[in-house]
C-alpha cells in the first residue's frame, strides 16, 4: 500500500519501491542485533513502531531514543548518545506489535496510554496523530492561519508551520502537497491570480516554493474556524 502511495504521489516506481521495501525488511530479518536510532517526532515514532512489530524476540533490539531532531548534533553528541542506548524486552516488543496493528486499523485512540518506559514518545506521536486524522488536519489548519496574517510563499508556510509544532515531522515537499490540495479546495489561490505550479517531485521546487499565496474567503472562513 505505502509503494503504491509513494509511486501515485511521483517518488518513483512502485514496483522498485515495493523491491526497496523488501530488500529493507529482508535485512532487518536476517539480523541478529539491531539498533535503533529514533527521535521524538511523529514520523520517527511510526516507523519506530514499524520496525518493532516485525523484529523477532530472539533477535538483540537496542534502542536509542532521543528528545530532539538529530541532525543537527554535532558528532560529540551523537556519539554520546550511543552510551544512552536500552535493550528492548519481549514485553515491550509485544505492546509495540499491539499498537502498530491499531494504528494501521485506524485505531489509534484505543493504543493511548499503553505506552511503557521504554518507549516515552509513542503517545505524544499517537495524539499529534490523531489530530492530523481530524476532519480538517491540523497541518492544514496551521497553514491557513499562518495564511491569515497576510501573503506567504509555500517556503514561509513551510517554516511557520515547522514552528507551530512541539516535535517537527514534515518534510517541505509534504507541506507543499498539503498546500496544493488547500488550493484544490479552493481555500488557497495565487496573490497574483497565476496558476499554482506543480510542487515537486513531480514539479520543479523552486517555482513552487517561491509562488506568493493569499487566501480566498472560503479559506479566510476555515481559517476563522481552525483558530
């Protein structure tokens, strides 16, 4: 399903996708220690939850999870990081397993409060998610009241909803398509009455980035709304 939603959304191919995918699940089968290094944020904590529902008990999973984004560390922390790092027992493996079968089951509401110590982040991810399952994402909503303080080029909206967030998760392309279906939804258009170019991957990133927006009243409404 995740091939074929990354290939309709232009990332490539399905079917050598789907091949990366299984050469990746492939490897983390055939491996008897595994570490992990995961962030606090939402897309970490997925694919976290991921990865431990498809490890075998009798593999050696060490875990290391840190409260803030670790690309910007400098080498000194991430290293220290590594002293930090936890074997995870049957019993976590198994609660993970439990939540990730909820989430793809779209219930993740019913996984809140079955974390344990060794995984702090999932619940704050599982209500960041949920909130983006509401009727209107909060992404979406966060776009639109960035929008209702005046023009803004998706790259501005980009970073102003980054800041409107306790852990960042979204990369600009995925912001960027969430900006193209406001417009599709008539609650975004052009400040200068042009057509909104295609957002990458399957459009250049520059043009898109940098087309100045405003929004229509149907947007000034929902924006009214979101606050």
């Amino acid at each position: 399903m995740r091939a074929r939603f990354l290939a309709e959304s232009g990332w490539g191919e399905e079917a050598a996708i789907r091949g990366a995918f299984e050469a990746r699940d492939r490897a983390l089968a055939a491996a008897p220690h595994v570490a992990l290094w995961f962030e606090h944020d939402l897309y970490d904590q997925l694919q976290l939850l991921q990865i431990l529902s498809q490890v075998e008990d009798a593999q050696r999973i060490e875990l290391i999870q840190a409260d803030d984004h670790l690309g910007p560390l400098a080498a000194a922390a991430l290293e220290g990081l590594w002293e930090l790092r936890r074997a995870l027992d049957r019993e976590t493996l198994a609660l993970a397993r439990g939540i990730w079968r909820a989430v793809c089951a779209g219930e993740a509401a019913s996984a809140l409060g079955l974390e344990s110590h060794a995984l702090p982040y999932v619940e704050p991810a599982l209500r960041r998610l949920l909130e983006e399952r509401a009727p209107l994402p909060r992404t979406k909503r966060q776009l639109l009241t960035a929008l209702a303080h005046g023009e803004r080029t998706p790259r501005t909206l980009f970073v102003e909803n980054q800041a409107m967030e306790d852990a960042a998760f979204l990369g600009d392309a995925w912001c960027f398509r969430f900006v193209q279906e406001l417009a599709r939804d008539g609650l975004v258009r052009t400040a200068r009455g042009v057509e909104l170019p295609t957002p990458p991957p399957r459009g250049d990133h520059e043009p898109f980035a940098s087309t100045p927006l405003v929004l229509t009243a149907a947007g000034r409404g929902a924006a009214r709304s979101a606050g």
